[in-house]
C-alpha cells in the first residue's frame, strides 16, 4: 500500500491554517507584544506559507527528517486544541508561546532545506522574514550546541551539498560509461 508519509504537509494543509488563526489571537497583556509573544506573528505567517506551498514542501523535503515529522507531530498534537479554542476562548499564552517556539525552530529547518535544495527559487516574504529572525535575533548561535543550530547551519548545508554531488557523479557516470 502506498500511503503518503506522516509528515505530508499537503495533509497538514488545515491544522496549520488552524494553528495560525490561533497563533493569531492578541497576548492578553497587550503590553507583551514583545518577547515570545513576539514569535506567534511569524509563526502564523510561517505557518501559511507552508500551508500554501505543501506540494513543493512535500516535494523537496528529503525523509527522514527528524524536524519535518517534528513539526508535524507538534502540528496533530496542538491543531485539536487551536480548533476547539479559536475565537471564542482565550489560550494561555505561555501555551502559544510555548508551540510558537517550537514551530518556528522546526520551520527554520524545513525553510533552510528549501532555499539549499531550490537555490534558484526566491523565497517567500514569510519565509525569509522566519530564516532572518532566526538568525539575527540571537536566541540561536551558530555555535551554541543545540540541535537546530548545528543542523541549520552546519548539518543540513553539508548534506544537501553531499547528496547533490552524489547526483553529479551518477549523472557524469551515466553520460559517460566506463570503456568509452
């Protein structure tokens, strides 16, 4: 049986227009737009962005990947909540906080091994304001020994490169058989 991966982001398509209406319900402190409330716009966006180009996603998005089956196992366990709470009741904001968080880190990956994988495509606005946010706001260093660093900036790149060399060689092999 051929059944789509777990992580098709074509079938996540919904939850994650869900979870960015949800995302997008004011801090109840307005005051507090900054902070980790800070992060819920860009993940909202982020998470449109996705919604709206998943076949390209599904496409270019190499499995496994340990943050694309993140992402969409954080995308089933919160969507429930987003749909039962959005409008009428209030999330805690540490709650979206919390999800708005992990979101974005997943979709730093996911929008890093776009641009590696798709050079020529120009990003979009919500994607490369999540990849300039990640990089400059300083709550990710190149070299702070967490996981999502260390493959955006060092992992990822090195496999993207490795696989597309390995595409090279068998295509020049291909051109060119041994003996002639």
């Amino acid at each position: 049986m051929n059944t789509p991966p777990a992580h098709s982001f074509v079938r996540l398509r919904d939850s994650m227009l869900a979870l960015a209406a949800w995302l997008d319900t004011p801090p109840r402190d307005p005051g507090q737009a900054t902070g980790p409330h800070a992060l819920r716009p860009l993940c909202a966006a982020g998470l449109r962005c996705l919604a709206a180009n998943a076949e390209q996603y599904d496409r270019l998005i190499v499995r496994p990947n340990a943050f694309a089956a993140h992402f969409a196992a954080t995308v089933a366990m919160l969507a429930p909540t987003a749909v039962l709470a959005n409008p009428p009741a209030t999330p805690a904001d540490e709650q979206l906080d919390d999800a708005a968080f992990m979101l974005v880190e997943d979709m730093a990956a996911l929008f890093r091994e776009h641009s590696l994988r798709a050079p020529e495509d120009a990003p979009h606005e919500a994607e490369q304001a999540l990849l300039d946010h990640f990089e400059r706001c300083g709550e990710w260093l190149p070299a702070d020994g967490t996981i999502i660093t260390d493959w955006y900036y060092v992992r990822l790149p090195a496999l993207v490169l490795a696989q597309l060399l390995r595409r090279a060689e068998a295509a020049a092999r291909a051109a060119c058989p041994p003996g002639n």
